[in-house]
C-alpha cells in the first residue's frame, strides 16, 4: 500500500470513493483539496448511512466528509498520546477497536495513519507492523445451520463481530453456544423479506450467504418455496448490499453444479456446467444472479463447496460420509448406492476456514471469481472402503440405485490465489464420528433432526 491510495479528491463522488476505501482496506478515506491538504475523513459506514437516508451515490464526498477530524504532526508524544488527547477524541475512540487518525505535515498532507485504542498507540500504517482489519462485522445470513454453526464460532474466535439471520428452521441447537458472547447477535426472521434483510444488514462490513433449502431431496419437497429460498432471496439479499455498499459479498455454491460430468476430467471453475437437480439449478442461477450486479464496488465470491462432512453443533446424517459412519458404528453394517460416482468432500471446519480465507483477502484477487473448495475427490466406493477401514463394518454395494451426480474437481485456483489447502481428510472425519459416538452421542442418529429432508416432512 501506498499513501495515494489513502487519499480522495473532495470532488470524487461517494461511489468512487468506497471503491478506494476497498482497495486500501482500513475502512477510511482522507479527503484532500486541491493542494494535497487533508479536508476532512470519511469511512465506508458514514457513506452506507448516507445512502440509507437518501443521499445519492454520485454526489461529491466533499458533501458528507467529516471535516472537524483529529490529526497528529509528524513528531508527537508515543508514550503518553492518550494524555494529550481531548476528551471529545478520546469519546470517539470505538471500545475495543482503534481510531484512524491522519499523521500531517506542516503543509497539512497526509504522511501516514496512526491507530490509537484506549490503552494508547497501537502502531502506524508505514511501520512494517500488520494492520488492524477493516472488516468488523459480519453478518451471516444461515448462521444456525450444519456449516453456519461452526463458521460463527470461528469468525468469533478471531475476532469478528457476528450476526446471524436465521428463521431456525431446523432449530437453534447449532448457535446455543454462542448466545453469552458479546460480540454475537442474533436475527430471527425470513430472508425473503425484505424489510428484515435492510435492518439486518445495517453496520455490518461483509455477508457471507449460507442460507438455503439445502439437498435434492429436501428441495423436492416444494420447489416454488424452494426457487424463492434458493435463488429469488439470494438476488434480493444482493441488491440490497450493492445498494447499502456492503461490497465483500461470499455466497455459498455447491460442486453440483458440474452435475453429471462422468469423472471424465478434473473441472475447473472455467468449465461448462451440467446441472441436474433443483438445487443445482438454484445454486447456478445465483451464482449468474450475483455477478451480474457485479461493478466495481460490489464484488461477490462465490464458492463452489464440495460434500460436506464432519462434526458441527447441528450435526446432520444426510450426509454420505456422516451417515455411513454412523450406520456402521451403530448397525456394524452399511451399505453403499452405485459406488463409482466421483466427487469432491470438504470437512465442515475447513469449509469455515475457507470462508475466513476470502474474507480477509484482498478484495482485488477475490472479487467477482467463482472458486471450486475441497479436499478430495473420491469415488463413492473409496468413501465406503475408508469407512471399512476404520470401523471394520459390513459394506454392501446396491448398483441398481445410482446417484446420477459424477464429478471430478480441481481446487488449483483457490489454492494459487489464497493459498488455501485443507487439512482434515475423510479418515479424521470418521474418526471424529466414531470418537464422539464411543462417548454416547448420536444415539437417536436416525431421528428426523439429523436430515433435513426427514425434518421438513416431520417424520
């Protein structure tokens, strides 16, 4: 980074200026005259709350800019900067966060940024020493689901505020855990309202989707509910960000995209996609639905995750490694569907870290691109053999009731750009199963609440 890309003229209108401020990463801009002097500050969140109150996105910066902003010389105290502060700076410091405040010379041009908390000087842009991150909040929208459950717990482990919208349809056994914490909040409500989806997604600086009708099966079930779920919401969800300016977007795709592709070749994001169920179409038709409000401020990601597997708060046995494992612990049997279908298994917690990957990179490498994440891709048999391997069950193979679904994929992309490689193979998934069955839980596996088919239907 350098110091222009901290600085906006006072004639570049709001819509310019909050592209900047993605680019440069802090949450602010320095707004300068003619002569380079700094004028006034403005972040993206004074921008969005001049939006919602009808200010128009093409109006001057120099219109809402904050121009009564503190700013330090070139030389000032570092050991006792608190001391010299007035106690209305002091009040704008944010609890438990830092205040950017503009380092000027003489002439009154920016040098540099300090960030001050509470305790004092945390550190200066231009000193070698990270950043504190821009992004603060985010709302998670399907947090209280299989992959949302563990996905807030570690958005909040690292430091995140969290909010969560979530009409709890399969309850909410998957965020219990996280009601105590401080910085989470939750949102019960329906995301195909729009009312609730504007409030919800005030003072936050990112959106991770997850929400949706999530299986063939499940889908199945009510397909008009399931198009206004799984894609109707999903284009609403995304104009009101691109309208808001909440512009880091990540929506959560599926590798069924490719649908019946025979395992015949390792498919890139680039290759042609074979949808063959509902919600694949859902998936895809979001996917096109969201990068077609692509511009240069609302940049979408979109991740296209292969079968999930693992332990989460709200556990599910729909899922075929889960639910292999299960059967076999419990029934010392288990049996296999056609077994020479390829496809890509992600585990849960990797899944979650996969969605921190993207929201802490820069926007300019993961904006507006569509990313294949797994960790393996394995035939269905291979899954059943890992499953023998560790359980020592029967494995029966039923060639006539085949899953159509066959695809092979590639995770290059995402791991040349963010550098992402999971870490959890299949066999730690089993394990992990069988480790907290043996400690007596899952023994109501076969119950309704573990598959969210069998939830739906109430049986």
């Amino acid at each position: 980074m350098n110091i222009e890309q901290l600085k906006v003229k006072k004639t570049d209108t709001l819509k310019d200026v909050i592209h900047i401020i993605d680019i440069n990463g802090l949450g602010i801009a320095f707004v300068v005259d003619d002569d380079e002097k700094v004028i006034g500050t403005v972040t993206d969140s004074d921008i969005r709350q001049c939006l919602i109150k009808g200010e128009n996105i093409s109006s001057p910066v120099e219109t809402i800019c904050f121009k009564h902003f503190f700013s330090l010389p070139k030389k000032f105290n570092k050991e006792n900067i608190i001391k010299t502060l007035s106690d209305d700076v002091i009040s704008r410091i944010p609890i438990k966060g830092t205040m950017r405040v503009p380092i000027i010379d003489k002439e009154g041009c920016l040098i540099d940024v300090a960030f001050i908390s509470e305790q004092g000087l945390k550190g200066r842009l231009f000193n070698g020493k990270p950043t504190p991150k821009h992004i603060k909040t985010v709302l998670v929208v399907g947090g209280a689901g299989y992959l949302g459950s563990v996905l807030c717990k570690e958005l909040l482990i690292k430091g995140y505020k969290v909010k969560v919208l979530d009409n709890l349809t399969y309850g909410d056994v998957g965020i219990k855990h996280l009601y105590g914490d401080e910085n989470y909040t939750f949102i019960f409500g329906d995301m195909r309202n729009i009312q609730t989806v504007v409030s919800a997604t005030d003072d936050v600086d990112a959106v991770i989707h997850l929400a949706a009708i999530v299986g063939d099966p499940a889908c199945s079930l009510n397909p008009e509910e399931t198009i206004e779920n799984n894609y109707l919401a999903t284009k609403m969800l995304g104009e009101v960000c691109k309208y808001k300016q909440i512009n880091r977007f990540i929506f959560a795709s599926t590798c069924s995209v490719y649908g019946e592709s025979k395992g015949e070749k390792e498919l890139t994001e680039k290759d042609i996609t074979n949808p063959i169920s509902l919600y694949a179409q859902m998936k895809l038709m979001s996917e096109e639905g969201l990068l077609e409000l692509k511009d240069n401020n609302f940049s979408p990601t979109i991740l296209r995750m292969g079968t999930l597997f693992g332990i989460a708060q709200r556990m599910r046995f729909d899922l075929v490694v889960n639910l292999l494992t299960i059967r076999a612990f419990k029934t010392k049997e288990f049996a296999v569907f056609g077994g020479n279908q390829w496809r890509p298994f992600l585990h849960v917690k990797d899944a979650a870290g996969a969605y921190v990957k993207m929201l802490e990179a820069p926007i300019d490498l993961v904006g507006g691109e569509i990313f294949n994440v797994s960790h393996e891709n394995y035939t269905i048999n291979n899954v059943g053999k890992e499953v023998y391997n560790v359980t020592g069950a029967k494995m029966n193979v039923d060639e006539q009731d085949i899953d159509k679904r066959d695809y092979f994929v590639s995770t290059d992309k995402i791991k040349k750009i963010v550098n992402f490689v999971p870490s959890n193979t299949i066999a730690n998934g089993i394990q992990e199963i069988i480790h907290e069955a043996k400690q007596g839980k899952y023994n109501d596996w076969n119950k309704p609440k573990y598959s969210n088919y069998q939830y739906l239907i109430g049986t």
